[in-house]
C-alpha cells in the first residue's frame, strides 16, 4: 500500500455482525511508521506496520486507521 492508492475498508480487523463491510472508496494521503511509542510491538504484526490517513468518496477524512483493515482496490503505479 502507498499513497494514492485507492482503498476501502474490509473485515479483516472486525466483523460486525448483520452488518456487511462498508463499500465506500477512498485515497490513501498519508502513511505513518508506527513507532513504540503509539503502538505495541505484539500488535504490529496484527494491525500492521503502518498507520493510515484516508480520504473517503464523501469527502470525509479518517486519520489514523490500521494499514490491515483496509484493502488496496487499484494500484496507482
């Protein structure tokens, strides 16, 4: 995953019952190393190596969301 990838959440993470993953796309804007000091080492591997901004179709922006609860839908490169 980069910058400029288009994405949208995916259950990876959590499922939540009667309810399907939201379809709703988005661009990545930014990526954060996660550092010892924001998260855990042990959950790294489970959350993944980075942390995510994104910009939804709505316009709406998420800051900081787990780099593995979300799925690359097209590459920019």
């Amino acid at each position: 995953m980069k910058v400029g990838d288009i994405v949208r959440q995916c259950d990876t993470l959590v499922k939540m019952k009667g309810r399907a993953p939201s379809t709703m796309l988005g661009v990545v804007v930014e990526m954060s190393a996660n550092d010892s000091n924001r998260v855990p080492p042990k959950w790294r591997k489970w959350l993944g190596e980075h942390t995510i901004a994104v910009v939804w179709a709505n316009g709406r922006l998420t800051e900081n969301m787990a780099e593995r609860s979300l799925e690359v839908i097209n590459d920019s490169s």
